[in-house]
C-alpha cells in the first residue's frame, strides 16, 4: 500500500531542499518498531555510555547481518551486528519514499546509530554533520548526504525533541563560526555555558510521533532539548548518500553553482566537518 502521494512527495522533497529537513507521518510501525524499540532499551539498560557521550545520550553503531555476512566491519569478533539493521535499512516503507522523493544514487550506510537520551539527560549541542566541507559538492542547493531518523516513543520538548535552523545546510550564521566541530573532544569535554547550548532566534522545534520519518541533510544546524521526564527517549539512525559527484538529479530545474565542478582530480579532500568556501554566506 502507497504510504505517500507523488504530490506529497514532491512537497516534502521541496522542503528538505528549501529547509534542510521534512518529516513523512508513520514510516515505522507495527511489530519492527515494537522489536527496536525492545532491542535497543534491552541494549541501552545493558551497556554502559562513556560520559564523553553524555550530549548525544549515546553512539552505538550496529551493524547489518549483511555487513557481518559479507566481511565488511572492522572488528566481527567484538562489534555488534543484528538482522533487525538489514529489515530497518531496507524497511519498504523508507525505499518508497525515497523513490517517490527522487533520490538517485541513493547508498545506505548498513548500520543504524542508537542515540539516546536517558531520563533527565542534558541537552545536546548545536551541530552539523557533514564530513566532506572541502569538497565541491559541498555547496549543491539539493543533498548528498542525508540522515534518516525513526524516534521510538513520542517527542515533546519536554523529553528532549529535536530542533532546527531552517534553511541553515545552505546558508552561514555567526553561529557557524562558533561551533567546534561536531562531536569532537572540544565540544564532548565543553559545559552546557558553551555557545552551541545557546537558544537562537529562528530555531523550530520538531516534535514526532514514534515510528516517523525524519530526513535530514547532514548540513543542518541541529541540537535537541534537554529530556526533563522519567523516561528515556531513543532515535535510531541511518545514513544515506545520494546523487554521487558528479551527478546531478535528473529533476532539478535551478542554477547549478559554478563551485560544484571545482573539482580538481589531483587534489587530496581531506575530510573536514568545519564548513568553509562551500557555505555561502547569510548575506548573499
Ligand atoms: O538526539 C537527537 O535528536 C539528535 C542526535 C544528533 O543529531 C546527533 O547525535 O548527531
Ligand atoms: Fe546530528
């Protein structure tokens, strides 16, 4: 059964174009959100966190029963794997939408991150995730990189939902220039007075039901409440990439930027999660 209009669809594709994010009601449901949500609270009350962590709640990658088969993780022996990874990565629901949105080219991660936040956990930081800042495909109007983000229980601001700068995966905010870089020793070892605790005037809030969809471009300035209740609130999270250098979607009716064929094959790109040339600023 179609979860979603190819009108809907556009629309939503739109959005994460314009605002670097969307949300698609009532992806995961049923008996597979029932098994993560088992999974990952059976997971989280076993294992321990590393403090450094405390602003994410947690950073467990799992890997896919296909990952382990086909000899591709680091450590077998030691890092963990589930087939509950492969049903989620695969989830038929997911592929539909990503059809129906447009993404070509699209290749998952074959992992999912459990992030958590623990009852009465801090808030997390201002960040954003993208990993390639040098490259030239830093600075295309559509996304490469994106992540996919089931929550397992309802999310309010009081137990920590996430929150949004509108249209800031395109666009340089002073705050940019504030932030360390995302997840590194710098901002794992600040305290909550560091800026990227700050509020910001054009922050949204974006409360979900368990189970949807959030997409969003790894470009993103993002942060989520601190979680005020009793109760833990988990999100379980994938990576995709789309739209492979040099493409471009085969839909898209704007300028190309002029930046995006830079490229020069005998650079190296170091990986960087510092934006520099590729953000263009807020004024232009
Ligand atoms: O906890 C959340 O809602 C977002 C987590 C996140 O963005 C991250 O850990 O990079
Ligand atoms: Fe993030």
């Amino acid at each position: 059964m179609s979860v979603l209009t190819p009108q809907f669809a556009l629309e939503k594709r739109e959005q994460l174009i314009r605002d670097g994010f969307c949300v698609i009601p009532g992806i995961l449901q049923g008996s597979l959100l029932e098994r993560w949500r088992a999974f990952s609270d059976e997971w989280l009350d076993r294992t321990p966190v590393d403090q450094k962590y405390r602003y994410q709640g947690s950073d467990f990658h799992i890997s896919s029963e296909r990952r382990f088969r086909s000899k591709r993780m680091t450590h077998p022996e030691t890092d963990p794997w589930s087939p509950l990874v492969d049903e989620l990565v695969d989830l038929p629901a997911a592929a539909e939408v990503c059809e129906l949105m447009g993404f070509e080219g699209r290749e998952a991660d074959d992992t999912v991150l459990i992030l958590s936040k623990p009852a009465h956990g801090p808030a997390l930081y201002w960040h954003q995730d993208f990993m390639e800042w040098n490259h030239p495909k830093a600075c295309t109007p559509w996304p490469t990189r994106i992540f996919l983000s089931y929550y397992t229980v309802d999310t309010t601001r009081e137990n920590g939902c996430l929150r949004a700068i509108p249209g800031s995966h395109l666009k340089r905010l002073p705050l940019h220039d504030l932030l360390p870089a995302a997840h590194g020793p710098e901002i794992q070892a600040a305290t909550d007075d560091h800026p990227a605790f700050l509020d910001h005037p054009d922050a949204v809030d974006l409360p979900v039901k368990a189970g949807d969809l959030v997409i969003n471009d790894a470009r993103l300035l993002h942060a989520a409440y601190p979680n005020s209740t009793d109760t833990r609130r988990t999100l379980l999270l994938q990576w995709h990439s789309l739209f492979p250098y040099p493409n471009v979607p085969s839909w898209w009716k704007g300028p190309v930027p002029e930046a995006y064929y830079d490229y020069d094959p005998k650079a190296v790109y170091e990986p960087s999660r510092i934006p520099g040339k590729y953000l263009a600023d807020f004024n232009s």
